[in-house]
C-alpha cells in the first residue's frame, strides 16, 4: 500500500464533494462564511475515516461521500463555534484568520448553525439505505453526549482542580467522539456486524484518545507556522490537559498506548485495515 498516494487520492474526492456542497442558494455573506470555513486547509480527517472505514467491508459507494462530506462540515462547525469569543477566543486556525475574524461573530454563529443543518440535509438527502442509522449515530456522537458534551466539561472545568477521569470524559467527547461517528457510520453504511462495528468503535477510541494527547503535546512544543493555530493557549488559559496532568513524558507514553490500543483493535478486519492502521500510527507521529 503506498499510503501518501491513497491518503491523497481520497482527501481529492473529500475535496471535491466539499467544493460543491454549500449551496449557492444560501444568502450572503452566510454562504461565503460557509464555505470559508469548510473549504480551509484541514487534513480532512474525519471524512477519509468514515470512507476508508466502509471499504474495508464494501465496495466503494458514491452514495457514501455525503456522510464524509458531513463529518467535515460538523467538524468545521465546531471549529468555527469552538473559536468564538465566548468560547476558546482564538484568531487563527487552518493558517488563516478565524471564521469570526473574517466575517464578524454573528455571521461566524450562523454559519457554524448553517454548517450542523446542512450535515443532516445531506446525509438525509443522500438515498443510501442504511442513511438514518448511520445519521443517527453521527448525531448521537457530535451531540450533547459526545462532542458538544465534552466541549461542555472543557469549559466548565478550565480552571479548577485537576481530575483524569474528568479529563479523558472531556478529551473522548471533544475529539474521539467524532472519530468514532465517522468510524461507526462508514461499517454501519457497509453492513457492519455489531462485532465489527465494536471493533471499530474501539479502533476510533484509541485514535481519538492518541490524537488529543499529541494535539496537548503540539500545543506545548509547536509554532504557529506549523500549527495553523495559536500555540500554548492551554497553558495560559489553564486549560485541562493530558500533559499538565501526567507529565509530559507519561503523556508521551500514554498516546503510544492508546495507539497501540487502536492498531489491535483492528484485528478482525485483517488485511483490509491497513490503511486505518497506519493512520493511527501516523497521527501519533504527525507535525500538525
Ligand atoms: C464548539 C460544540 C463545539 C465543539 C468544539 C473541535 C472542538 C470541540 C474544539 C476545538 C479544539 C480541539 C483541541 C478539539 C479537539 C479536536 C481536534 C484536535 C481538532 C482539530 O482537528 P484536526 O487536527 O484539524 O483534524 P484539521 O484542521 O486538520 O481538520
């Protein structure tokens, strides 16, 4: 498997759905702050999980690219909402000013609002017919019990008293939440077993889990220029982080764990994880 060439090739079909998903029947200057925040440069992730997730179990379906396409616009949503002032008050994300810098906060909320609402447009819209359990578990993870959730528990414990258990409550909804949404979803779209689709859950876990810890890592040791971000915001906001709670070199160990955890999760899928299995290796390694 040459994985840069495969990587590549799904993040141009990611890319080229993306391009055409916000319609042009959206008034302005809602529709340009759309596009704005899901066309930036991201590593588009999320859909590549949900897609090469399916392949292992099914052939490829074009009816499958909604589901990719609306994990990245929940997960540019978040982005979007997580950048606000009321929330983490960040000007730079993806190497360019923050939805809220370019188009004004009222108009960054809305788009971010927009973005959610036009996730379940498309997947609603997309004829698969397997779409509302795959929807729904999309819904269920990105929501209060998961994503939205953890992002709750960030914001109401940045500050206080250091818990893990409270940290891993927040790091597994605010980041392998979505992971695993688009884990479940891509197996639930193939006709995944419920054996499968544990399999996979804990695969997303791990990844998740591996990914927030090198993310608190990179915060620590990393640059702007490489980031796309604002670095060592955790520190000066006192924010809960793995690091700050074990250690950095534990962290460091931890995310080998959590890797390592992701990798062996694999196991029923065999050969056909292979790609999922170097993208979790590969995320415990990554540069941004
Ligand atoms: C506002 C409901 C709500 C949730 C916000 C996404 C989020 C939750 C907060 C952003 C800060 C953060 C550290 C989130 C954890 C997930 C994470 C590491 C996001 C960045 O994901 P990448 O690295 O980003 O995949 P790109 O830009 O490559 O898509």
């Amino acid at each position: 498997m040459n994985y840069e060439a495969e990587a590549a090739e799904c993040q141009a079909r990611v890319e080229e759905a993306l391009r055409s998903a916000v319609p042009d029947t959206i008034p302005e200057p809602l529709q340009s702050a759309m596009r704005y925040a899901l066309l930036s440069p991201g590593k588009r992730l999320r859909p590549m999980l949900l897609l090469k997730a399916h392949d292992m179990l099914a052939p490829a379906d074009e009816r499958v690219m909604p589901f990719a396409a609306a994990m990245e616009m929940i997960h540019a949503y978040s982005l979007v909402h997580d950048d606000l002032p009321a929330m983490d008050n960040d000007v730079l994300r993806r190497g360019q000013p923050t939805c809220h810098v370019a188009y004004g906060e009222a108009m960054a909320i809305l788009a971010g609002d927009g973005l959610l609402n036009l996730a379940h447009e498309t997947m609603l819209e997309s004829r698969h017919p397997r779409a509302l359990e795959a929807a729904h578990t999309i819904s269920r993870y990105a929501g209060a019990h998961g994503m939205v959730g953890g992002q709750c528990l960030d914001i109401a414990f940045t500050g206080k008293p250091m818990d893990r258990d409270l940290i891993e409550r927040m790091q597994t909804g605010k980041t392998a939440a979505l992971f695993q949404a688009a884990v479940e979803a891509g197996l639930i779209l193939a006709g995944a077993s419920e054996e499968q689709l544990q399999a996979g859950s804990a695969y997303a876990l791990g990844l998740g889990r591996a990914f927030q810890i090198i993310d608190d890592l990179l915060d620590l040791h990393s640059d702007a220029a490489a980031l796309g971000k604002t670095p060592g915001k955790d520190l000066a906001e006192d924010k809960l982080t793995w690091p700050k709670a074990v250690g950095e070199e534990q962290a460091a160990k931890d995310a080998k764990y959590w890797t390592d955890q992701a990798a062996e999760a694999l196991a029923p899928f065999g050969e056909k994880a292979g790609f999922l299995r170097e993208t979790a290796l590969r995320a415990l390694h990554r540069i941004h």
